[in-house]
C-alpha cells in the first residue's frame, strides 16, 4: 500500500490537486486483532490496484492526526476506512469494524461509483433567488409558494 507521506491537510490539498477520492485508514493500535487483519487485506494486490487512483493516509486512533480528522468526521469504529470526496468534502463511504477483502472493495466501488454522483448533484442544485423561496406547510405537505 502507497500511503500519503504529509498530514491530514496535505493529503487533502493532495488529492484536491488529482481530482481524486481521499481515502483515510483509521487504525487500532499495532497488536489490535482488527486493525491487524485490515491491513493485511490493504495489502492485497487487488485492493492496492483498486486505491491506486485514491490518496491514502493511515491514522492512528487517539493521535492528533486522527483527532483533527474526528473534529470533522466521527470516529465511530475502529479500525475503519474512510472515502471522501476531495473536492466537495462528501463522505462517500465509510467501512469498519470486521472488514473482509469483499467488504472493502465493495465500498471502493460505491465510492468510486459515488463521487461522479455527489458531483452532479452539486453542480445541479438549484440557488432559489428570495422570490422563489418554497416553504412547506405545517398542515400540509404540499409546498406553497410565499
């Protein structure tokens, strides 16, 4: 696995820079039986191959790398990998836990399927302008115009 030699922000302006998912590993302690296994299957040529286009950057829990991350992306599972899409800040997925070879490239496909989605939604969102404004009714669920 080819992990981003910088800090959180670096990884980030990095990725910003290649278009790219940035991918965070958010990792137990070394002799954690979870984060043990998890990397191991980072290391899989398949799942190496699939971050290829991705910036990764490993984190230990507890560190101030990872509380820096937390403050904007809760840490909830440990060990657990984070995508995100670097240029709108979208979480796209995020796995952890007990995480299988499977599992995981899975969730490399819907982020990666994801982040051309969170894009276009983006893009397409509409900006009311003040006479425009749509508020929806306490009686009713239709939208009435002001």
């Amino acid at each position: 696995m080819e992990w981003f030699n910088g800090g959180v922000g670096e990884a980030i302006a990095a990725a910003k820079a290649k278009k790219a998912i940035f991918a965070v590993f958010v990792k137990g302690k070394s002799d954690e039986e979870t984060t043990i296994k998890l990397t191991e299957i980072l290391e899989d040529s398949e799942v190496v191959s699939a971050l290829s286009s991705m910036v990764c950057i490993s984190v230990e829990n507890g560190t101030n790398t990872c509380l820096q991350f937390s403050s904007i992306y809760p840490v909830i599972l440990v060990p657990s990998v984070y995508f995100i899409d670097s240029s709108t800040g979208v979480d796209l997925e995020i796995t952890g836990g007990i995480v299988t070879k499977e599992s995981l490239m899975a969730s490399i496909n819907k982020a990666n399927d994801k982040v051309g989605e969170v894009a276009d939604i983006v893009q397409a969102a509409p900006v009311a302008s003040a006479e425009e404004t749509v508020t929806v009714s306490e009686t009713s669920a239709k939208p009435t115009e002001r």
